[in-house]
C-alpha cells in the first residue's frame, strides 16, 4: 500500500466524469487499498478516486464504523433532509454548510464486484452522496449556502468540526 497524492480543487482532473469499472483488476484493487490508507492519514470519512487522479466510478467512506467501498454506485433512493457542515479533503481547510438528504440507498459492487445495496442515515449519507458527486466532476462548494468558510472560524463559532470527505 502507498499514499497517493490528494488533489485539491483547481485540479481540472476533479471536474471530469468518471468512467465505470467493467473489472476488477490488481491494479484497480491496490488503488482501493492506497484510497484507504490516503483517507486514513488524512483524517477524512470518505474519498472518490479523482481525487488521487484516477478518473474511475469508485469511492470509500469510513465515518468511523463500517468501512464501505463502491464501484460504480447508484443512488437508487433517497428521504428527507439534513442541513450541516461539510468539508472535502480536496479543499482544505474549508468549510461550508450543505443540505443533503438524511437518507440515502446506493446500489454498486464492492472491492471483489460482488454486488452490494448500502442504506445509510446522517453523516453516513452525507458522505456517500458527497463522493457520488466527486465520480461526476462536482464539488461540494458548488452547493454551499452562504459561503465558503475558514475551518478555524466556524471552530471558532462553536458549530462544530465538518468531516472531510
Ligand atoms: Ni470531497
């Protein structure tokens, strides 16, 4: 396993949509391992391969229970509303406030193509609606309301710290 290098926005390969897996190889299972290790030494809950440079339909979110991996994920259904903080470890150092839904159902295949159905409530669902954006060229920042703030300021105003993803 390695680090890979995170790229942060400006970085016009964040901006391009991903192409789906059709196999699983070596190759692709090692990113997914260097993924993990990446997200872990950066202290983030989630991280979509642009973001290490390969523009491939895979993302891992770990908010601190079960790891989850996807490969070609798709939001098959949604409920409700959270409005919080959020971050990216593609912008860092920044925060601002994102409304997504509270819940979220994803279909895709995990790291052996067998496939999987993910339901998640909270910052789970956060999270993984935050990388299906990455698989498709956006940003979180595109959505904020309000603005872009510094990690330190909205420390500062006691809201709370924003996971990255
Ligand atoms: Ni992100």
């Amino acid at each position: 396993m390695a680090l890979r290098t995170i790229r942060t926005m400006g970085d016009e390969i964040l901006t391009k949509r991903c192409k789906e897996v059709k196999e699983m190889t070596p190759r692709l299972k090692e990113l997914v391992d260097d993924m993990f290790e990446t997200m872990y030494d950066a202290e983030g809950v989630g991280l979509a391969a642009p973001q290490v440079g390969i523009l491939k339909r895979i993302m891992i979110v770990d908010i601190g229970e079960d790891p989850v991996v996807l490969v070609n994920p798709q939001i098959v259904d949604t409920d409700g509303e959270q409005t919080g903080n959020e971050g990216c470890l593609s912008v860092p150092g920044k925060v601002g406030k994102v409304t997504r839904p509270n819940y979220v159902k994803i279909v895709g295949f995990d790291r052996d193509m067998n496939p999987v159905e993910i339901e998640a409530t909270e910052l789970k669902a956060r999270a993984l609606c935050h990388e299906v954006e990455h698989l498709d060229g956006h940003l979180y920042v595109e959505k904020v309301e309000g603005r872009l703030m510094n990690a330190d300021e909205v420390e500062a105003e006691e809201e709370g710290e924003a996971e990255e993803a």
